[in-house]
C-alpha cells in the first residue's frame, strides 16, 4: 500500500543579531528581493519592517498583510506557537516563515523551542546570525553572549563590512569563523545577500505573480540599484551570488549508506545548506530519501519511486568558502559497491533511520526524532 503523501513543509529561519548589526535592514532586503516567494515574518515590533512603500505599524498580537504575499506578525515568545499556526494554515500560503529573534528570547531557545514544536507544519531552517563589522568588539564588549550566539549560529552574516578597512575586514572574518565554527560566514554590505542562501525561490506557474506590471518590490530594487554603480541596469541582487558557492552532484549508482552517513558527519566548515534525493539502493529499493541539512540540523524523508522513475542521487551543496572539487570527490567515494551485501547494506540503513522522523501515528512521519533536535542545536 501507497503511503498518503506528506504535507509540504514551510522552512522557518531564525534571524538573530543584537541591537544595530542590521539584521533589520536585511529583513527588508529579502522583501524587497522575493522574487516571487510568499515570506511570514514573525517580529516583536512592526516599526522597522517597510516594504510596498507602506508604514507598517501595530500592536502585540497582530497580523499585517504586506500586500505582496508576504504577512508579518508582531509576537512576544509566547504566542510563538500559535502564531506559526497560523501562519502554516494553507490559506496563508506562505512558502517560509523568517522570524526576527530580537526581544523574543535567546537564539538558541527560538531554535529549542521550533525543534520541539508540535506544529507538522514546519521544518527548521536555520539560525542566521548577523554580525556589525564595524563595531563587532565594541558589540561584544558589551554583550559577552554574542560568543555564544556565534557557536550556535549555522550561517554567520558580517554586515556592514563597507564600513572596515580590509585587513580589518580578513581579523574580523577569521575571529567570526573561530567562534561559530563549522557556521558558514559572509561577508555583506547594508544587509545584502541572496535570498537564495536561505530559502528556494517559489515556482508559481499558475499566474499568481503577474507579470508585466511595474510592482513596489521591482522600485524597490531599482532604488538599491541606482545606489552601486556596479549593477549596470540588472540590479544588486544579480551580484550576490559572489558570496557564496553551489555545488551540484548526481549519481546513477546508489550510495552506500555507512560512506555516506561518514560524509554528512565531516562535512566541511562553511557547507551551509544540503538538498536533495539520496538514492540507498540495497538499504530501501522502495524509496528515495529526501535530505535536507542546513548547519548542524540534519533530516532524511523516504518517498516512495514513482514507477518508471530514474534512480538517481541529487543533490545541492550551498556554502562559503567552500572546496567543490573536494566535496564532489567525497560523494562519490560514497558510492556502493558493484554488488553490495544487501544484508550489511540494511544494516548500515540504521545510521539513516536515526534521522527519519519518527511517526506521530500511522501513515504520519511528522514528528521529530530526539537526534534531530540535539544535531541542530549543540555548540
């Protein structure tokens, strides 16, 4: 029998940063270059957020329709759940949800507190610390945690790097990589990066976003634009994509579970985002497994072969500074041997089961499972 399919999931990213490193600003950026994809932000202030040309202004416990797709909501901690479900409910049809941790709680307990949430609705996206390059010791002087917000942090932003001289710049890279460790880190200017860095753009071709039509967001960017000389008329965002690398790999011969369970606990600092379908052959001939991994969270879905399906792996690698030649050479020392033991092949499955929800109730895989939630958030 068919298992029935899983309900799609909304990634929910955690954007953390203390008082002016920008985290604000870059909210904003992502708005204005959504390219099409419906974002729920989750706030503790409306103030700051301004997007369509609009002032967004509300109370605790509100919902404002930005008048893109997009939604924002003004929270305290509390109401964290309740707010997530409702922006998880079809109608919304939100495809991420980005909430700004500042006066909600500690980054960590945000990340705690999604991982041990009840709502099937959401995955974990990662938690995105920006940092103010120009007044990073003096930020750190006063707030002595920010050393622990780093070590958590699965993608570092250093902001504002316009603002330091470059061999200041490579200190302050070199001391933000020391402490967030395995983090991915990039550098931005007045909150740039691409949205492409957190969340997939959404394909909507149905006509939803229509076309043709001059909208704020396409002035928005424009403004932006006009400000760097650089963008030469295709504006800013074209150019972001500098920051980071993708890497793609497919392979029509399965991948040996034990190898490859091996990669996924080496992988290199600075691989940020893992995405993809993992084809174990002998381990599960029945299905494929979706992967998804961002920093130290890691998450497998089996989905049954659809019949007459190519059995391949594929998979997309995101991340700073990052070894492609390498990376693509450690996936295919994954690869299984020409006739596996199918026996110690299932066996070997155990080291992926660990990572497949556990189901809540029959026909249901939505529950996390207790290695899920420690992965993502231990320092």
């Amino acid at each position: 029998m068919t298992p029935p399919p899983r309900t799609p999931q909304i990634p929910v990213v955690v954007l953390a940063g203390f008082l002016g490193s920008g985290k604000t600003t870059l909210l904003n950026h992502l708005l204005r270059n959504r390219a099409g994809t419906r974002i729920g932000v989750i706030v503790n202030d409306f103030g700051a957020i301004e997007i369509d040309a609009m002032t967004v202004s509300g109370q605790v416990g509100s919902t404002v329709s930005l008048g893109n797709g997009c939604l924002c909501c003004a929270v305290d901690a509390s109401e964290l759940d309740t707010f997530l479900e409702t922006l998880t409910r079809p109608s919304a049809r939100l495809d991420v949800i980005v909430i700004e941790a500042s006066g909600l709680a500690e980054p960590q307990e945000l990340v705690r507190m999604l991982l041990a949430s009840d709502n099937p609705h959401i995955l974990y996206g990662g938690l995105v610390e920006v940092v103010d390059a120009a007044e990073f010791d003096a930020t750190r002087q006063r707030h002595p945690e920010l050393d622990r917000h780093l070590a958590v942090a699965d993608l570092v932003v250093l902001n504002k790097t316009d603002r330091v001289e470059e061999d200041e710049r490579e200190r302050l890279r070199a001391t933000v990589a020391e402490l967030s460790g395995p983090a991915a880190v990039i550098s931005a200017e007045h909150g740039r990066i691409d949205p492409e860095l957190l969340f997939d753009p959404a394909l909507r071709p149905d006509g939803e976003e229509m076309a043709g039509q001059l909208s704020f967001e396409d002035l928005l960017r424009q403004e932006e634009c006009d400000e760097h000389v650089e963008c030469d008329g295709h504006g800013h965002a074209d150019h972001l994509h500098a920051a980071y690398e993708s890497v793609d790999f497919t392979a029509d011969v399965p991948m040996d579970p034990r190898r490859f369970m091996a990669f996924l606990d080496s992988r290199p600092e600075g691989l940020y985002r893992i995405k993809g379908f993992v084809d174990f052959g002998a381990g599960d001939g029945d299905n494929s497994y979706a992967l998804h991994a961002v920093g130290r969270f890691l998450r497998f879905a089996p989905r049954p072969w659809a019949r007459g399906e190519q059995r391949l792996t594929q998979l997309v690698m995101i991340g700073a500074g990052i070894d492609a030649d390498a990376l693509t050479a450690g996936l295919a020392a994954c690869r299984a041997e020409p006739e596996p033991d199918a026996a110690d092949t299932e066996r070997a499955m155990w080291g992926v089961l660990r990572y497949v929800p556990e189901p809540a109730r029959e026909g249901d895989a939505e529950a996390d499972g207790a290695d899920v939630r420690e992965t993502a958030v231990e320092a």
